[in-house]
C-alpha cells in the first residue's frame, strides 16, 4: 500500500467511525501469517502496520474467533464489569495485555485508566462520565421569556439595576482605555 492510498483508507475509516482496518483486510493478514512462510514483523511491514497490531489480532482471532477482529467504538462498559476485571487481575496477577485477551477488550490502556481511577476515586472512579462539552453552563444566566403578562415594580427595578451596572461597568473600562492611553507605561530598556 502506497502512502496516499495509507491515507485514504485512513481518513475513510476515519470520517465512518469505523475501525481503522476492515475485518476482512484482518482476516488476509492472520491467513498469510498462518501458511507459515513469513513471520508477524515481516508482514506487519508488507501491509504497513507494526507487527505487534498483527499479532494482537491473530490473537484475538484465535481465542474470539472473527468477533474478536470486530471493535466497536465508543464501547461503554457497566462499572460491575470493570470492578470484575480489575478484581481478576488482582487475583490472578495477569498482566493488561492478558486481561485485555481474556476479556475481549481492544486496548490495555483502557484497563490502566480504569486501575488509576480506581487507585485514586475508588469504585466511584469506575463509573462512565459524559464526554465532551457541557450541556449547559452552570453560573449562565438565561435571560426570561417575555410574556404577555405586564412585569411588577420590583421586576422593573431589577432590570434598571442590571442595566445601569452593565453601563457603569462599561463607562469605567472606557475610562481606564482613555487614561491608558493618556498615560502611557514607560518600556524597560
């Protein structure tokens, strides 16, 4: 695969949420591997990926079958499931790259952020938080919707208020512009 064609396929699978490389481009990959003829890195390199993300599949190609190839994103797990995991790794003292085979889970960094959340919040560290951008603000004030209803007298001195320290507000930051510039600071040299 040449370098814009690495690129295409990229961004494809990129922009379609999908994974990276297709399950049958997988499923190619862990065949030629096992006529026996060339190892993992030697392939890794022919269809350009590194030899451990080949290995890592014939893997889970062995213990899951051509489920084990299929990774869906944005994959939540139940705090119970990771409490589980983490309990089993204890125990038995697998390493992340066990416990990631064993439980079927696509990345080993997912199980080390899952025991330092643990280490530091506790079972609380374990539960799914909402991604992304806040949907409201907190300190966000919304302005009322006007009614048909007329606004009471102490509604009407309220608005005054905030309009006049809005006015005030602006007047002394005009102000300190204006002697800014009268006053220039001298530079340093």
């Amino acid at each position: 695969m040449d370098c814009p064609q690495k690129v295409r396929h990229f961004l494809g699978a990129f922009f379609m949420g999908k994974s990276k490389y297709s399950v049958d481009f997988k499923l190619k990959a862990i065949k030629r591997y096992h006529k026996g003829d060339i190892g993992t890195d030697d392939l890794g390199k022919r269809i350009g990926v590194c030899g451990s993300l080949v290995r890592k599949w014939i893997k889970f190609y062995e213990l899951y079958g051509v489920s084990g190839l299929v990774r869906l994103s944005n994959t939540h797990y139940t705090k119970d499931f990771k409490l589980k995991i983490l309990s089993v790794i204890e125990k038995e003292n697998l390493s992340l790259k066990e416990a990631s085979r064993r439980f079927n889970i696509p990345a080993e960094s997912s199980i080390l952020s899952w025991q330092r959340n643990y280490k530091k919040n506790g079972i609380l560290g374990l539960e799914n938080r909402p991604r992304g951008r806040p949907k409201t603000m907190s300190n966000y004030k919304r302005k009322k919707k006007k009614t048909g209803k007329p606004l009471t007298r102490e509604e009407k001195l309220l608005e005054r208020i905030y309009y006049l320290e809005a006015e005030n507000a602006i007047l002394k930051k005009l102000d300190a512009l204006i002697q800014e510039r009268k006053n220039p600071k001298p530079s340093k040299s």
